[in-house]
C-alpha cells in the first residue's frame, strides 16, 4: 500500500510541477507590470524592484497554487484512467475511495500550506508592501524637481524654477484651506529641512498672499518655515492576531477572512468533484480533463468572489456543507458504484 501511495504521490508531483511554474510565472508578470506603474509616481531601482516582488510573492503562491492542484489532480487522474493504470490497481482489489485517499492527503497539505500563507505571510508581506510605497511617497515629497508643476510638499502645491544643491530658487506654493480661501506664498529661496518630528520647507525673503471672496490680505517675511504634516503618525506595523482580530468589527475585514479561508480549502475540497468526472473507464467514457478544470475553478471562484462580497461564517459553513455531501454523493454515484 506505501509504494501505491508513492506510486501516485510521484505521479502528481510530475504534473503539478510542470502547471504550477507556468501559472506562477504568468502570475509574477502581472504583479510586475502592476510594480511597475509604481514608477509613474515614485522613482525605484531595479534591487527595489525585486524587493517589492519578493513581498509580492506570497499573494501569488497563494492564488497560483489551487489553480495547479485542481488541474494537477485532474490531469493525474484522468491519464492514469487512460493508460489503464487504474484499472489495474482495481483488479488488484483496491477500491476507488483507498486510491483516492492519497490523494485527499495532499489536499488537505495543500490546504494548510494555503492556510498558512493566507493568514500568517500575506498579513506581513502587504505591511512591508504598504510601508515600502509610504517611506518612498515620503522621500518623493523632499525630491522637488524645478520647473515641473503638481508638485506637493504636505498639502500644499510647489513650485521651483531652480535647484542648486540642496538650495531652492524662485519658489511658488499655492493652498486652498476651504472652499472660499486660498493663500500664495512666493520665496527667493528655500530649503527642506528633516528632523524626527517631519519634514518642513524654510523660506526666505518672500511674500504671501492670503485671498477670500471679501478681501485680499499680502504679508512680507523674512523667514517662513512650512510643515509637512499630512503623515506625521507614519505607518503602522499590526501583527498577524491584531491585524484578523479586526474582523470581528469590520465587516469587509471578515468577508476577507471568509475569501481567503475558502480558497485555502479548494484543494481539500476539490478532490472528490474532480475525481467524480476523471476516475474514469476510457473504453466507454473521453477525456474531458479540460472540462473539468474549468468548470471546478470556475464554480470555487464564483463562490470566493461572492463570500468576498456578502459572505457571513454561517454561509461559508453551509457552502462547504453542501459541497462535501454533493461531491461524496457525486463520487459514489459516478465512480465507487462501479470500482
């Protein structure tokens, strides 16, 4: 029974192996190309880069791996029905069920591999994603480019004609507090200064223009030193516990627990639907192998995507329900009434 066992545990790993890198690898193209827009607002290197797709890699892994278990398990079972290698581990005495039980094995691995990267990796990798983008979106603030327009320091917009060093010239900042007020500030020179509180702007020799709907008000300095407070707290590291724990009053934070919880279960939950449409006796059934991976990827997904937007744990409950009693009722029904 053990070299059975391996016997069908070699052949599934050949299979998975040679979907799973294809689909990790179309994945990884699509986070790239979405890292890669990050440039259109914040300069990165190319050793940024790959840093951003290492804390990226979590979510792939996580949602490349059901997609190749399913086609792994079908592709698996329906060439050894094909080449009548199961067929002749029936004829041996073995029934369908124990030679499924393998397999119902690396699901349930698979299953708390998936567990495990949902809700211990993805929670810590998406923080340092976030925080990555937060210090560079603070570093672009202090790298003022001159004669280049929409520029922001804090909340207010800048303007530069020159840069010598650190030293800026000719400076232009424009504010709206509300509605109906709007100020100018104009500056011979200017510097940004960092300190542990934030970063703030030091003019010098300049004007400013404070204007309503009632009146125009002009005030000459001799220095004025502006401060960037539109992210003075930083971001906020939550480990994994406090991070879900927030799921309990945040009713999106638990339809995300839902989602993730489900797809983590595909693999376990997919063995015996998948096995009812591919154990099959190919003298008198075909080879719908691509059937049958589209239609079972299509109908877990269809049911993530809805947990993910109205889903309750009672719904999840009675989902996986329904799912284990009509995929046993499908595999007996199918497969051990006959093997």
């Amino acid at each position: 029974m053990v070299s059975i066992k391996e016997y069908l545990s070699s052949h599934f790993s050949k299979s998975f192996l040679t979907i799973f890198l294809p689909f990790f690898l179309i994945i990884s193209l699509i986070y790239i190309v979405r890292i890669a827009t990050l440039t259109s607002k914040i300069q990165i290197s190319f050793q940024e880069l790959l840093l951003l797709y290492a804390y990226s890699i979590p979510d792939i892994v996580f949602y490349a791996l059901p997609l190749s278990f399913v086609s792994a398990l079908a592709n698996t079972l329906m060439r050894l029905s094909q080449e009548n290698e199961l067929i002749v581990l029936y004829a041996l005495g073995l029934k369908a069920k124990n030679v499924l039980s393998t397999m119902v094995l690396l699901g349930l691995l698979f299953s708390l591999l998936l567990l495990s990267i949902s809700f211990l990796a993805m929670p810590l990798s998406k923080q340092f994603y976030a925080s990555f983008k937060e210090e560079k979106r603070a570093q672009a603030k202090l790298n003022i480019t001159p004669g280049k327009l929409g520029q922001k320091f804090g909340n207010y917009y800048v303007y530069v004609k020159e840069k010598k060093g650190v030293l800026l010239k000719d400076i232009v900042i424009y504010n709206r507090t509300d509605k109906n007020n709007e100020q100018f500030f104009s500056a011979q020179t200017g510097v940004i200064q960092t300190n542990p509180s934030g970063a703030s702007l030091l003019l010098s020799d300049g004007y400013g223009y404070t204007y309503s709907q009632t009146k125009l008000q002009q005030a000459q300095y001799k220095t004025l030193e502006i401060f960037d407070n539109s992210n003075k707290d930083g971001f906020n590291y939550q480990t994994t516990a406090s991070y879900w724990a927030q799921a309990t009053t945040d009713a999106k934070r638990m339809r995300r627990v839902l989602f993730f919880l489900f797809i983590s279960l595909i693999p376990i939950l997919s063995v015996y639907p998948v096995a009812s449409f591919s154990m099959i006796n190919p003298r008198y059934e075909s080879n719908h192998s691509f059937l049958v991976i589209f239609a079972t990827t299509m109908v877990f997904y269809v049911i993530a995507s809805s947990l993910n937007k109205w889903g309750t744990p009672a719904i999840l409950l009675v989902v996986i329900g329904l799912i284990v009693l009509s995929s046993n009722w499908l595999f007996s029904r199918k497969v051990s009434k006959y093997f």
